[in-house]
C-alpha cells in the first residue's frame, strides 16, 4: 500500500478493525481469513484472489473455520498466480 491512496487507508482501516474484533469473534468469522491473508507476503493480485476464495469457502461451508479458508487461500493464490 502506497501513500494515502483511498484503497490504503480503507484496508488499514479494515485491518485494525479486524484485529480489535478478533478476539471476540466466532471462528466462521471472515476477518479472521482477511487477517491471515494480511499477514502474508503476497502481491495485491494475489492478495484479492485469495480473498475471494476464502469467502467463497465460508460462504459455501467448505471449511470449518476462517482461519483455514485464509490459510488455503494464501496457498492457492501462491500456486495460480506466482
């Protein structure tokens, strides 16, 4: 994230939303996954597929927690878009 471009300071306001929530949050969760995905060395493109994968996840039930959808959606991100 580069600067004050509005997408910097709305995910770093998603950021510390997510990380004061996360403690009280049930595992099903989607900040969970953002926070994962957050925390990985990804480049943006990789970044927003992984995302929209763990969502897709959650929504669809595929995993039982968010962290899990996070964890795969950093691990298939890497694999598609290296």
């Amino acid at each position: 994230m580069e600067g004050n471009s509005t997408s910097a300071i709305v995910a770093k306001a998603t950021r510390e939303m997510d990380e004061s929530l996360a403690g009280v949050m049930p595992s099903s969760w989607h900040g969970h996954a953002r926070l994962i995905i957050a925390d990985s060395d990804l480049s943006n493109e990789q970044r927003e597929f992984a995302t929209r994968l763990s969502e897709r996840l959650l929504d669809k039930g595929k995993v039982a927690t968010a962290k899990k959808a996070g964890a795969l959606g950093v691990t298939h991100a890497r694999e598609k878009l290296e």
